[in-house]
C-alpha cells in the first residue's frame, strides 16, 4: 500500500533528522484519526539531491494517481528554501493534483510575493502539530477547506503527542537526536523569532524522561536539545543533566554527547555543581553572546549582564570540562567592525573552545526584520541580500567591503581555529595586543595570496601559516615549524605538507588517543552546530 500522504523536508545534512516532521507524524493520529495516521509516511532529504531526484523519490512513495487526494507537506526553513521551491515547482508540474501544503519559520511571515506559496495549496503559519493533522483529514475526507493561508493552532503542551517514538533504530546508530524538553523563549531579541513568543512553555518532565528513558534504553547516546534557554527554569535543567549522570553512572563506558544552549548569565550554584560533574566530550553548551557593545544590546532589546556573562564563561572554561561554542554576530546594529573587534577580544581572552563567526541574517517576521526589506535600505543603513540566506549587505556602521572581508575571515576562523587543527600554532598567530585585528591581518593576507575560501587543505594551510608568520611576522622559523609539526601530527593527518618536509617522522602517526579525541571533538562539532 501506497501512503496518501507524505511528511517531507530537504535537511542541510544526513546526520540532521527533523524534529518538527517527526511531531507532525506522532500527532496524525490524536489529531486527524487513526485512519488518517495510517496513510502518513515521512521522507527525508538532504538540500545537495538533485531537486528531480527529490520528485521522483515522492512520486514512487505516493504512487500513481488513483483518483484519491495525495497530500505531500514540506519543512520550509531559510537554508531549504531554495532547493524546496524547485521541488514543489517540478512536483506541480508533473502531478497538478496533489495537494502541497507548506509550513515552518520560513513561510510563516511576509508570504506576499514568495513563489513557493504561489505555487502550494496550502500554508499553515505557526505551529502545525495540531492544524496539519486537521487540514490532512480534510483534504482527504472533506469538506475541503478554502483558505489557503491557515494560523496555526497553539494547544497546551500536554495535548501535543511527543515524537520520540518516530525515530527509527537507523535514526538512533547515525545522526543527532533532537530533543526538546520547553518550547519558546521569554526574551525579546528583535532579530530572533524566538521575539516573536509570549514566554516559555515546558513539556512535562516526568513525562519527557520517561521519552528520553526509552530513547537510551534503544541505544541513543547522542542529544541535542533545541530548547532555546536550557537553563531558564533551574529545577528542571537539573533534573536533566541528573538523568544522564546516572546513566553514565550505571554504564561508565556509555559515549554520550548532550548539547545544550544556555543562557549565558543565569548559571547558579546548583547548576555549576551539576555541570562539573560531566567528564570530557559529553557536554556540548552553545553559548549565544552575540554582542558585548551595550548600545548594540540596547537596540536590539538583548538584555545582558556582560560583567555576569564573562564571569560564568570563565568559570565554565577554568572548572568544566564542557565544549563551549560560543557565538558573536556580525552587523547587528551600530556594531562597528572596532567594536565587533573589540567584543571578540573580550571573549577570546575567556578561553572558550570555539567562537562561531556569523553574520546577521534578515529572519521574516521578527521585530529587526519588519523595519528593512531585502534589498532596500532601512533603520539603522540596514540593506539585506534578496537572496535566501538573507545576509546583511552593510549597515551605518559597516560598508559593504567590511561584510565581505568579515565574511572571508569567518571561513578562515573555520579552518584555523574552530577546526581544532592548530592549536598551537593558533597561539602563535593570536599574538598582539588584539587577537581579531591579528586574525585580521593573515585573513587579508590569506585572501590576498589565494584567492579562495574553500578548497584549502590541511596541507596548504600548514604552508600559508609558516610563509605568513615567517615573513610577514618575522617569528623564528624553528617555532613556528615545532607548533605547526606538533599540530599536524596531532591531527592524524598523513600528507607532507612543504613547510614540514624533513621534520615529520617516517610513518608519521599520532597516539591514538590524541586522533580520537580530536576526531571526536570534529565530528561532535560538525553534527550538533
């Protein structure tokens, strides 16, 4: 038998398994009937297949047209946006009938003017888990419903059916988890559509734990928990990291890895007990700092106690072993690229593993994004791409050069310092009275000798830092090849990059546990960003 109808959403990457359709499937049933949830299937993508391939995958699922509706509803977010519109464009094309019904943050706000809503035959905005299955029951039994735009259906929490079941065994031994254990955020930062909620809501605990239970109980060792403030209610984050303490107390071999994202002033004693407890490369905490320029802050309604931010980071970096993956955004307004600089310093100097360099996209529907239009320029010199990701062109504080030349050296910080390949050369590079402008400085050069941000390998940028910190900076050659050795034999790399021939050992290998270590740090950063 043939499903009626499909759940479908093209995922940045295979090991992402999207949370939100797995809801969508659990809740068929509770919400649209058993008969209902008995036509469902879920089909995942990823945004690199062939847009016909994608077509031709759902055609084969659904079947041939047998004169009964055929229902196909898309995941749209700002990363899949693109790939998904030729989707349903072709899907239209080659099967008119079906009914295409869209949801997500991507087509959520400002639908005017974006094609992939011209072409689909339904939107519901907002929250689906109850109004898709409801919509679905129409569609296929009647009586069809005329509005084509549908305001999602926000129920209490405990009348959404969690999703957890829906992860398959293959799920649970390749890709990352998601988990959610609160929805919503009671912060107000105008350019996150997490502005956009009242407050927070929180699922049940005990019954989430029981989920959780089941999920490790089936092998899952990985999680990462979407909630947007993790440790906004104290109790409940407790109780959390408490339950995977006594897993990994009852199987001290168990190689989980949690991911969560705090709030970065809000960290009290209880919580730092609980935190210190984890060993290495289990606890992943995403930190979002974003700015320190209290202006900066001010205008986009971000509340923040930098004095409390800094010292909770430097308390996390000195007295835990959790991965901290901090994030600063560029082109917020009134930043300047000296203050930007100067907020990156801040940071840097607190030790953090990783500092992620992203650029201020234009999110439909948040606060920021009602007062600028892609294209057109707005509050604040605010100018956007009119192509999806939606990136800041240049501001009243930064020109469209700086842009482009901070995005370049974000891709370079990549590569040099958040892959973990160059620790100790990283030490070498960052000296200076400002670690950005020091950055700065051999991005610019980087750019200007290879004219490329992508394609450069372990090998080539072994070779770009020994030229540019031995010419450019005059350092002594000698150090500079004793940390550049020491990185690249650490990282279990197996090239001859020039800079290094005649000084890597015959066969070189690392110590197996420094390759695992590393790899696994590689690996945990690249599934749970």
């Amino acid at each position: 038998m043939h499903p009626r109808i499909l759940l479908a959403t093209l995922n940045a990457k295979y090991i992402h398994a999207a949370l939100g359709l797995r809801y969508l499937l659990a809740n068929m049933a509770r919400h649209g009937g058993e008969d209902v949830r008995a036509m469902t299937a879920l089909r995942e993508f990823t945004i690199q297949r062939p847009a016909q391939e994608v077509v031709d995958a759902l055609l084969a699922a659904l079947g041939p047209e047998r004169g009964a509706v055929q229902v196909v509803g898309f995941g749209v977010y700002i990363w899949n946006i693109t790939q998904t519109t030729e989707v349903v464009r072709l899907l239209k094309v080659q099967r008119p009938a079906i009914k295409v019904v869209l949801g997500g943050p991507e087509v959520s706000h400002e639908q005017d003017g974006m094609e992939i809503v011209h072409l689909a035959d339904h939107v519901i905005t907002g929250w689906g888990d109850v109004s898709f299955p409801k919509l679905c029951r129409a569609l296929v039994f009647g009586p069809r419903p005329l509005m084509k735009v549908i305001a999602g259906e926000q129920p209490p929490l405990d009348q959404i059916a969690l999703p957890y079941a829906e992860y398959s065994d293959a799920d649970l031994a390749h890709r990352v988890l998601y988990v959610e254990a609160s929805r919503g955020c009671p912060f107000k930062c105008e350019f996150c559509l997490s502005s956009l909620d009242k407050t927070a809501w929180a699922f049940d605990l005990d019954a989430f734990l029981a989920e959780l239970a089941t999920l490790y109980q089936r092998g899952a060792r990985s999680f990462k928990f979407v909630d947007r403030t993790f440790n906004l209610k104290i109790d409940a984050s407790v109780r959390v990291l408490q339950f995977f303490l006594d897993r990994m107390a009852a199987d001290p071999s168990a190689h989980l890895q949690l991911h969560f994202e705090v709030v970065p002033d809000h960290l009290p004693e209880r919580l730092k007990a609980m935190i210190a407890q984890f060993p290495a490369g289990v606890l992943q905490l995403e930190i979002g700092i974003q700015s320190f320029n209290p202006a900066v802050q001010q205008r986009i309604a971000r509340r923040q106690d930098n004095a409390t931010t800094a010292a909770n980071v430097r308390w996390l970096v000195q007295h835990s072993q959790a991965h901290l993956h901090t994030d600063l955004i560029f082109g917020l307004p009134g930043e300047t690229w000296q203050s930007f600089a100067q907020g990156f310093d801040a940071l840097h100097a607190l030790g953090p593993q990783e500092i992620q360099l992203g650029v201020l996209k234009r999110l439909r529907g948040t606060p920021l994004a009602q007062r600028s239009l892609p294209g057109q320029q707005a509050e604040y010199g605010m100018a956007y791409s009119f192509d999806p990701p939606y990136t800041v062109q240049h501001t009243d504080a930064v020109s469209a050069e700086e842009v482009h030349t901070f995005v370049r050296l974000a891709r370079y910080w990549d590569l040099v310092a958040n892959s973990g390949r160059f620790a100790r050369t990283l030490e070498l590079l960052l000296q200076g009275e400002s670690a950005f402008a020091a950055f700065a400085d051999f991005a610019q050069w980087l750019w200007g000798t290879s004219a490329a941000t992508s394609g450069l390998t372990p090998e080539a940028l072994v070779d770009a830092l020994f030229d540019y910190l031995t010419a450019q900076r005059q350092l002594p050659a000698g150090a500079v090849r004793a940390a550049l050795l020491a990185d690249y034999v650490a990282s279990g790399a197996r090239s001859n990059p020039k800079a290094l021939q005649g000084h890597l050992p015959e066969r070189a290998a690392p110590a197996p546990s420094a390759t695992a270590a590393l790899r696994q740090r590689q690996d945990r950063h690249l599934a749970l960003r």
